[in-house]
C-alpha cells in the first residue's frame, strides 16, 4: 500500500504539472521530452530547447545499449512518466511493458497511444504486479529516489525476472549518509523530489543479498549534472514570484537565476556527495 505522504509527493511533483501550477516543472521537463535531467555529451550557452529533449532521450537510449536486447525480449519499465521509452521500444518491435506509480501517467498514455492499452499498469515499484519469470529485461530512470523501499523493489524484480534477465538502474544515488544530510541542506526535497533518494553502498549491499550478480556501476554524474545545473539556472531566468506555489516559497532563492553562484546541483556534484548512477546486474543463469 501506498502511504498517504508518499502519493502526496508524487502527486505534487508530477500531477499538477500541466501549467495550471507549477510553471517550474514546465520549464524543467518541457512536454515535448521526459522528466528525467538527461545525458549530454555536450550543450550550447544557452541550451537550446531541442537539447535538452534529446539528452533526455539520449538517457533512454544510452539504457537500451547497456540492456542490448533481443527481439524476442519481455521488456518493464519501472516508473516509465510520460513512457516515450516505452513506445520507442514498441516502434522498434519490441515486447515491451510499463508500470507507473501515477494513474494520470498510466492513462494519458493509453489514451494518447493505444497500442500501450493492454501494456500498462498502475502500481508500485515495490510490488510489481507480474508473475514470476516473466521479463528477460528491467529497467527503471529516475524513479528509484522516489521509492519507499529498494529492497522490496529488488526482491520484486529477481522474483519476475527469468534466469539470466537482466535489471538496469539509473538515477541519483548520495555517496555516503553523510553526503545525504550534506544534500539535504542544499537540495529542496519538496522542488526535486529527493524525499526518497538511496545510498549507493545501501543500494549495491541490497542487490548482492537478494543473490543479484552486479555486472558493472558506472558514474555518468559528468554528463548530467553540469549540463542540467546549467539548464536550471536558465530557466529561473523565466520565472517570476508568482510562478512558485506557496507551500514552496521558503526555497524561492533556489527558483532564481543567481549568476554570480554555483547551481546547487553542480556544488553537490562537485562536492562527491552525489553521483547519477547506471547499475547493471543479472538474475544468475
Ligand atoms: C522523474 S520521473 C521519470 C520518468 C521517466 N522514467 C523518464 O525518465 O522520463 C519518475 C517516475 O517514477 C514514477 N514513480 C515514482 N514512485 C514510484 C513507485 N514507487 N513505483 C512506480 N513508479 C513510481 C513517477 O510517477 C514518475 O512517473
């Protein structure tokens, strides 16, 4: 079950963003891309808007590389959004499937693309609807902060995988609960959704003890981070006080452009107390 604060979370974060509320999540995740911070290889001052589309795509597409999938693959994403991953998957022949925490999420997307219909559900990453065997492939961008608890999430993924499917993770993990605090102060939980963000090691332990073989960790936070900081501070340049919703308005500093400072995302960054993380594991043969 979900709890009552949790949904409350996601739901401000994501339902009321349709330019009724919060202009800022607008211009964070245009509608036209995903909601997640993107890959870059590279980006223009300023980021033009087809930029920061493509390097969220480009972190759908660098996932599908690292997952090299078959054909005949059963594919889940976990927390798939507006779920543009999932149809580029079905446009490329493949089996693929959804489950979002969001039942707008779920809708907008069977209704906007039927062929989804019989593909998604509503439901939580911590108890994943499917039978056991069931995928030869998981993978899940920037929803794992989000959920309430990685273990059960794990278990629920090694329980639906066949032997030998594989599971990729990719999102911001802290480097150490020190660095957690340190972030915290920095970072506003309730403007980034980072209520639920993991520690690494945590994370890498859970994986091991639910008999997950851990085939590579990588850290791409160099090609994240500065680009979106970049993007952020662009944006505030759009905003006025009447764009930040009142139960936010402690944290207006951070809606605004300050030249003459860092973005916190690149000072967390910098700082080592934060990495955006690709983990590739396997359910053994
Ligand atoms: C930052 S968005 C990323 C969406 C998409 N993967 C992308 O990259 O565009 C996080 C998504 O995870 C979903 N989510 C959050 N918690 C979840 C949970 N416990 N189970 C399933 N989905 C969840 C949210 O509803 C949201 O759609």
């Amino acid at each position: 079950m979900q709890s009552k604060k949790n949904k409350k979370n996601l739901d401000d974060l994501y339902s009321k963003n349709d330019g009724k509320h919060d202009k800022h999540m607008d211009l964070l995740f245009p509608k036209e891309g995903n909601i997640n911070f993107g890959y870059w290889k590279s980006f223009s001052n300023p980021i033009t808007m087809q930029e920061r589309i493509d390097a969220q795509e480009n972190l759908y597409e660098l996932i599908f590389s690292i997952l090299d999938l078959k054909q005949s693959d059963k594919i889940l994403e976990v927390g798939f959004g507006r779920g543009r991953g999932i149809i580029s998957l079905l446009e490329k022949g493949f089996d693929a499937f959804g489950l979002d925490a969001l039942q707008e999420h779920v809708d907008r997307l069977k209704e906007k693309h039927t062929q989804t219909k019989n593909r998604l559900s509503h439901g939580l990453a911590e108890q994943l609807p499917y039978p056991k065997n069931e995928f030869d492939a998981i993978f899940s961008i920037e929803a794992a902060q989000h959920f309430t608890n990685m273990n059960d999430f794990i278990e629920n993924c090694y329980r639906i995988l066949k032997c030998s499917g594989k599971l990729v993770l990719t999102t911001f993990f802290f480097n150490s609960s020190l660095a957690k605090e340190k972030v915290s102060e920095l970072i506003p939980e309730s403007v980034e959704g980072t209520h639920n963000a993991q520690i690494i090691t945590d994370v890498l332990n859970q994986l091991e003890n639910s008999k997950f073989e851990i085939n590579k960790v990588d850290k791409i936070g160099e090609n994240v981070f500065p680009a979106y900081a970049h993007w952020q501070k662009q944006i505030s340049q759009m905003l006025t006080p009447d764009v930040v919703p009142k139960d936010k308005s402690k944290w207006k500093s951070y809606f605004y452009a300050r030249d003459e400072l860092e973005h916190p995302w690149l000072t967390v960054f910098k700082k080592g107390w934060i990495d955006y993380y690709v983990v590739h594991c396997k359910k053994p043969a």
